[in-house]
C-alpha cells in the first residue's frame, strides 16, 4: 500500500529557532498517526507546512506521491488536504450552517457566482455533514457566539466538506472538557476509519492518544524523537525519561 | 524616451543634469521633514495623521507671519522659522490632547477620519486669518545669491536646504540614541507592548512625539517658503506625496524616509531633464507624479513594508468581530419600498432645486453604496475610491468630448472607465493591507489626478471637460431624475444581490478570517481584487451619471476630499448594514449641502462635525446604536 504522505527531511527556522529540523515520516491511507510534544516542540510549525501556510527551508512532502511543499494552502485544499486549526478559525459573521455551505461552495468551484443566492446553496449537504459531527441543532446560530467545543466540531464539519483524503488536526479537543474530548476523538475516529481518512493529529491528553492512534510519533525540539505504535512509545525508555516521567506531557492546553 | 538630456541654451547635458539634481535634492529636503515627523507619528501611535499636511502649510503661513512681524533680517527670518516650528508643534500638541487621545483604541479608519476632520478645520482657519490668495515667501537673508557651477547658477539657499536634511537626520539621530526620550521612542516604536508599560508617562511620551513630528512638519513648510509660497493647497498638495515617502521609505523608519525622498528628488530630475522627450505622445514632465506613484508601487510589490521598515505580521482584523450580515427583516421592506414610493413620487411634488439634489444624493448613495461593498462585505478600506467615480466620469465625458458619442452610450462608457481604473490600481493595492492598503489606494487616486490635472490636450486640465449634457429626452430635470432613479435602484439591488451571493460570501470569509478562507480554497487576494474592480465599477456608473448632472467633469472629482466624503457617507450610516451608506449618503449630503448655503466656512462646521460624531462614537454610530439597542434584543 503506497503512503498518502510522505515527509522527507523537513526543517524550518524562525531567525536563529530551529522550530523543526530533518523531519521525516509517513502515513497510510486510513491510518491515525499522532503527532505529541511539550509544548514549542513543533508540532503546529509541521502543520503549517503540510498544508502550506509556512514554506519548508528544507524538505519534500509528497501527498499520494506528488510534492506539494511550498504550494499555497488553497492549493492544497483542492488536492484533498483538510485542516482544524488549534486556535479556531471560523467565519464568525456567518452562520454554522453557512460556515459549512462556505466550504461547499469553493469545493464546487461556484466562488465566482455573482447573483446566486448562496444561502440556499448546498443545504442538504451542509445539514448531512452537521449532523455527523452533532452541530445539526445550532446550524442557524452565528459562529462568533459559539462555545469552544462546538466551534472545533464546525471545523471538523468545514475540513470533511471537500471529501479529504487527508485530515490535518492541530489540537482538535484542546479547550474541551475531559468528557468532551473522548468524545469527540470516538467521533472523528469513526468518521474517518468509515470513510477511509488519513488522520495526522496533535494531542496533550495522553488517554485519548493511545485510546486512538495507530501510530505516535514524538517531537522534542523540532526533532523527531521516538516512533512507533503506542505500546512501543509508552516503553520507549528515552520518552519515558524526557516527558512520561517529568509529567510534561501531560501539561494541558496550547500555548 | 531615448533623447538625450539637452537645454534650449546649449547648456552641456551633464552640468545641465546636475544642476537639476541639485534642485531636486534641494525640494527633496522639505519633503523629507515633514515625512520624518509622520513616519515618527506612526511608529509610536500607529495613527497615520491626514492632517500632517496641515501641519506644514500651518508652518509656512506662520513663519511667512512671524517673518513679517519680527521685520525680516537676519534675526527676523531665522527666529520666524524656528517660531513657525514651536508653534506648529504645539498645534499638534493640542491636537493629540483634545482629539486623538481620545480615539488611539478605536478602528483605523476613524482615527484617519478624525485627522482629516482636522485638515478640513485648519483650511478654514488658514482662510479665515490669511485669506485666500497666496502669500509669496521671503527670501532667506544672507542666503540670496547663487553659486556658479559651469555654466549653470545654483542658488545659495539651495546648498542650504540639501545639508540641511542631513544635518536634521544627525540631530534626530543624537535625540533617539542619546536622550532619555528618544530611546523611549524607540523601543516604543519596537515594541508596542512597551507603551503600555510605560504606565503615566505614555500620556507625555505621545504628546511629546506629537510635538516632534508636527514640529518638523512645520520646520518644513517654513524652510521651503524662500523658494515658494504659503498657499491654502500645500496640506493636501503634499500629504499624498509624504504618504507615497513613508510607505517607500518603510512606516517608522526616519532613515528610510530620507532615502525614499530622495529617490522622489531623482525621479523629479529624471522628468524634468526629459522635458521635450515624449512617451506615447505625453510629454515626460507631465507625467512627473505618474512616475513618482509607478515606482512607488514597484517599491511595494516588492518589498510591501517599505525599503527600510520592518515586514510587520499582519492581522486580518482589527477591533470587534463583525456581526452577522442578515436580510433585512420585512419591516425594513416595507419601509423601503415606501421609501422607494416617495422617490418615484417626488418629481410630482418637489421644486427644481429639491429635484436637482435630491438626484445628487442618489448617485452619492450609489457611489457610497459601491464603497461600502468594498469595505463592509470585503473588508478593504479604500481612501481613493473618487478614483473611480471620477474616472467613471471622465470615461463617459470623454467619450461625448472626442467622438461625439451620444448619452446612453456615455453612460456604458462610465462603468467601464471605473471597472478599469480599478483593475490596474486594485492589483497592486490587494497586495498590502491594512493602512498601508489604505494610503496605496490614496495615492493611486492622487495618479488618477494628476493625469486629469495635467493631460491637458485630453483631460482639459483643471478646467475639465464641459458641455456634457443629457440626450433631450432626458434634459429635463424631472425626467433625468427618473433616469437617475431606476439606474441607482437596480444598481443597488445588483449591489445587493452580490452580497448574498456565493462571491459576495467568499469576500466575506476572507474579511471574517483569511487563515481559514485560505484553508478552504479561496484566493482571498483574488477575491479583494475582483471586489476591488466591481466596486471601481458601480463607482463609475455613479461619476457618468454625475457628469451628466452638472454638465461638466473636473479634476476634483478624483480629488481626496470627495474620497472622504464617501468615507464618510459609509461610517455615517455603519459599515454592518447594507442600507448604512444610503442612509449615510441622504445625512450627508443633506448636511453638507445646508453648511455650504449657511456660511463659507463650511469646512470649519464639517471638520468639526466629523471629529465630533469620531469623538462621541469611536465605533461608529451603526455600531454605537447596535451596542444600545440590539443588546436588548439579544438578551431577550
Ligand atoms: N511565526 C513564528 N515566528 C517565530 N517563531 C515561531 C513562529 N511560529 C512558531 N515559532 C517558534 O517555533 C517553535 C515551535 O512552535 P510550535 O510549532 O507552535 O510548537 P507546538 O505547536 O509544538 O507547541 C517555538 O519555539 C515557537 O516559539
Ligand atoms: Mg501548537
């Protein structure tokens, strides 16, 4: 089976930071790959060159083998990548529902439509997706009004919109309640193992790590430390001595 | 193009050269003060000041007074040009005291609004004390003679002005090294959180940086009075020049504000030793501000933040998140179309006069309703957008000028002109943000100007174009007034129906949050610049219906005044509603229109006015009434 993504060699530098440097992994089709890390390890700085927000210094990021490093996020969007951010970045002057329609209207290349009423729009469609990730009661409220928990579920609706092969989720339940959290981890796990998602994913709460990924990955400086499936990880003696023991890992919410 | 640089005299092309590159780094000079006291400004309020201008024809006025006063002389001259400093100075101290302290936490824009407020009240003073024809400049005693350099004659007070600004550049560098304050400055203009830790002595340390730069400001137009005059157009005759120095120069950089009016100084000389050279049959010389922009913009696509300053981070949004845009609710409706009722019936039961303005106010409410579009819907704020109404303007009347078109195909000319217009300044504005944005916008309309200004052979220059009247079957005033009336009620419907459109939401998205419009596949650059173009084009339906009006095209209309006056037309109303700039258009247009019948120093109430509602509603006085009334509702 040939890897959805394939990072080789990626590094960037903020001035003199070294905030990611030779990293390189890859993931499967329908594989859970978790990304953890204190935080500043880079785990949001690999983010934002996966989906081309930052430019690498240095590296290739193959996606189902073509190289998309330093293309532009929208670009990448169009090729199958979907993203949550881990500060939540939603259209706060439109509704729940319109959020979503938003993200169907680009997916169907309708952008440039001048006289169409865009509120009518692919309302089936917006309704479907806000049901699977349970906002379908809010759909009509305006996003600026929305609490937390919710506005990451309507990212999560936005980022499944254009069908993605590959989900990107920085921080998806940071902000969230204990039982919220499980929760919503349960739900994109079912989404995306039902529809064949890669998942990349980033997560202090270590419950919900090993209750989900297939893989973990770990980052410490910018550098890959450990990999492996989570038992491996959990036994690894050089992560237990650098983060399990020290408690690190667990320390809560971004930065 | 490719003449060489020759005089009419025979003069050799090299001394000839340097002669004039001596004369443009001599104007460079003045040019460079007042910048350096704006970049100053910025860096540490973040307030660009539209009334810098004023600061420096204050100082010309004053020291050409003070001169007067004190008898000339060597004394009298330079103890007026240092007087005319002071007191420009404290003017600006009084300025940030009574106005700006109070809005440095409201949006941009209005802080931009209040500071033209205040050159609108500062030309009506000018007027008021010194009257309105200018005032020739003394020359500087001691300073009168002129060096001989080949064949060519270099005025004395010349050499004096090109050291002068690198000695004020030493000075200004002595102060922010070497003094407790300007190393204060400095890190204030670093490091924002700064200012704030500063705790009590922010307050003085604004004030004072106020002082420094209306100072120089100042300093400026008394040091250029030896070679010109004190004139009641210097504020605005310069402002867009000094904008185009700090942008080139980098905002906050005094440094780069030296080197970009320099660069200006070089283009100037390039012009004017081109004169007699042609390109495309315009003559060089008077393409000398069109050259001046062009680099300008060059300089921001490749580096936007500016030779010198610094790439800043730039957030998409500033103040509060926006509230939801909605259909209006059926009341509202009903209200318009009773509203659309009066107007159909009006023709039956206004007089001419009435009729004739209440025609002017529904081509503002159009050309509002187009700005709007642009700054409510997209989120991009433009201060030239008279760019667009003028050249929409003058698409059509040049089209009934030179090839005798009739009316109705004038008037498909307009949108044309304006969609243009804004095409090619659009590209390059989406590239900024912000008020860098906003000041490129400016300056592109000071381009649209100046070809109108100064193409004579096609533009008419500053008498613009006249005889441009309706076909017969409208040159009533009643029936052109119906012709006015279904134009605008289907423009703004169009301009409606786009907003609920899937592009108007793009625009949107890319207001809301460009991060997130970015991560779902929208162009948001492409979008602004489309937006960017429609809005050029509804403003130019509006400018070819406005020739029509008044029979004529001028200048003016591309002018900054009448770019305020649509700002403030969409601020008056509020940026949230789609029914704002119509409502704001009727309000100020009708004021406007009863301040100019009531007295000349109608500039005066209006600054006055504009400052007044900024003060009293630095949110806006849409935002204001949402914040009163719709909390309630909310609530409830
Ligand atoms: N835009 C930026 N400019 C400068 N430094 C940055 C920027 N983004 C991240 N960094 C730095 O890079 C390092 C990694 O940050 P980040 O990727 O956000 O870590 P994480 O998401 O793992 O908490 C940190 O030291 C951070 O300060
Ligand atoms: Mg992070």
């Amino acid at each position: 089976m040939s890897a959805v993504l394939e990072v080789a060699g990626l590094s960037k530098s903020f001035g003199g930071v070294k905030a990611v440097s030779d990293v390189s992994f890859s993931l499967a089709a329908g594989e859970l790959l978790a990304l953890i890390g204190p935080n500043g390890a880079g785990k949001t700085t690999c983010f934002n060159m996966l989906m081309g927000q930052l430019r690498p210094d240095t590296g290739t990021i193959k996606l189902a083998g073509r190289d998309i490093a330093g293309l532009a996020p929208r670009r990448i969007w169009r090729l199958g990548v979907g993203r949550t951010f881990q500060i939540t970045a939603t259209f706060a002057s439109m509704s729940v529902r319109e959020n979503v329609q938003m993200a169907l209207l680009s997916h169907h290349r309708r952008l440039l439509s001048l006289f169409a009423d865009a509120g009518s729009q692919y309302i089936d469609d917006a309704m479907a997706l806000l049901t699977l990730v349970g906002m379908e009661a809010q759909a009509e409220r305006p996003c600026g009004v929305l609490a937390y928990g919710d506005l990451k579920r309507v990212e999560l609706a936005v980022a499944l919109a254009n069908n993605p092969k590959l989900l990107l989720m920085d921080e998806p339940t940071a902000g969230m309640a204990p039982r919220e959290r499980i929760a919503l981890m349960e739900l994109t796990a079912r989404i995306v193992k039902e529809r064949g998602i890669s998942v990349l994913f980033t997560e202090h709460d270590m419950d919900v790590v090993f209750a989900h990924a297939d893989r973990i990955f770990v980052l410490n400086r910018g550098r890959l430390l450990a990999e492996g499936t989570p038992q491996q990880v959990r036994d690894n003696a050089l992560v237990q001595e650098t983060y399990l023991g020290s408690g690190a890992m667990f320390a809560d919410g971004g930065q | 193009m490719t003449a060489a640089p020759t005089a009419d005299n025979g003069t050799p092309p090299l001394e000839f050269f340097l002669s004039q590159l001596l004369t443009g780094l001599a104007s460079a000079s003045a040019l460079f003060l007042v910048a350096c006291g704006l970049t100053i400004i910025f860096g540490v309020t973040r307030i660009v000041n539209f009334a810098h201008g004023s600061f420096y024809m204050l100082g010309a006025y004053i020291a050409y007074s003070a001169i007067t006063a004190l008898g000339g002389g060597f004394f009298g001259f330079w103890g007026g040009v240092i007087l005319a400093a002071l007191a420009a100075g404290l003017i600006g101290v009084a300025m940030e005291m009574t106005i700006l302290r109070r809005i440095y936490h409201a949006p941009e824009l209005f802080q931009l609004l209040a500071t033209f407020g205040v050159v609108l009240i500062v030309q009506d003073v000018a007027l008021y004390l010194w009257g309105p024809e200018d005032l020739l400049g003394p020359r500087a005693p001691g300073l009168t003679g002129a060096v001989a350099m080949g064949s060519q004659r270099i005025p004395e007070y010349d050499i004096f002005l090109i050291l002068f600004a690198p000695l004020v550049l030493g000075v200004l560098w002595l102060l922010f090294h070497r003094t407790r304050f300007g190393i204060l400055v400095r890190a204030a203009t670093q490091d924002r959180q700064m200012v704030a830790a500063l705790g009590v002595n922010q307050k003085w340390l604004l004030t004072g940086v106020f002082f420094l730069g209306a100072a120089l400001a100042g300093l400026g137009g008394a040091i250029q009075l030896p070679k010109g005059n004190a004139g009641l157009t210097m504020d605005l005759g310069i402002i867009a020049e000094v904008f185009v120095v700090t942008v080139v120069g980098g905002m906050g950089s005094i440094l780069g504000a030296y080197l970009a009016a320099l660069l200006i100084a070089l283009i100037r000389v390039f012009a004017v030793a081109n004169a007699g050279s042609s390109l495309l049959g315009i003559q060089l010389w008077q393409v000398e501000l069109v050259l001046i922009f062009a680099v300008m913009a060059v300089v921001l696509v490749v580096r936007p933040w500016g030779l010198l300053g610094k790439r800043e981070t730039l957030t998409g949004h500033h103040g509060a998140v926006e509230p939801p845009l909605l259909a209006a609710p059926a009341a509202l409706k009903w209200f318009a179309l009773a509203v659309l009722a009066l107007l159909v019936a009006l023709p039956g039961m206004a007089g001419t006069y009435s009729l004739v303005i209440a025609t002017e106010i529904l081509i503002f409410a159009l050309f509002a309703a187009s700005l709007h579009f642009l700054m409510g819907v997209g989120g991009v704020i433009s201060f030239g957008h008279a760019a667009y109404f003028g050249l929409g303007a003058y698409g059509a009347a040049l089209m009934v000028k030179h090839f005798a078109w009739p009316m109705e195909a004038a008037l498909f000319a307009a949108p044309l002109g304006g969609a243009l217009g804004a095409l090619i300044f659009g590209w390059f504005c989406v590239r900024l943000s912000g008020v860098y944005l906003a000041m490129l916008t400016l300056a592109f309309a000071q381009i649209a100007w100046a070809v109108a200004f100064q193409w004579i052979d096609v533009t008419g220059g500053d008498n613009g174009i006249l005889g441009i009247w309706p076909s017969s079957w409208a040159a009533t005033t009643p029936a052109f007034y119906g012709l006015v009336l279904v134009v605008v009620i289907v423009m703004l419907l169009a301009i409606r129906r786009i907003a609920f459109s899937p592009f108007g939401y793009a625009l949107r998205a890319g207001r809301d949050s460009p991060l997130r419009a970015d991560a779902i596949g929208i162009d948001v650059r492409r979008m602004r610049w489309f937006a960017f173009t429609l809005a050029g084009l509804f403003a130019g339906v509006a400018g070819g219906l406005f020739a029509f009006l008044k029979g004529s095209v001028s200048p003016d209309l591309m002018g900054i005044p009448l770019s305020v006056d649509a700002l403030v037309m969409v601020l008056l109303g509020g940026v949230q509603t789609l029914a704002g700039p119509l409502v704001g258009a009727v309000t100020f247009t009708a004021l406007k229109t009863e301040l100019v019948s009531l007295t000349n120093y109608w500039r005066l109430l209006l600054g006055l006015v504009i400052v007044g509602l900024v003060i009293a509603f630095p949110q806006g006085i849409a935002g204001f009434v949402r914040d009163r009334f719709m909390a309630k509702e909310t609530r409830a």
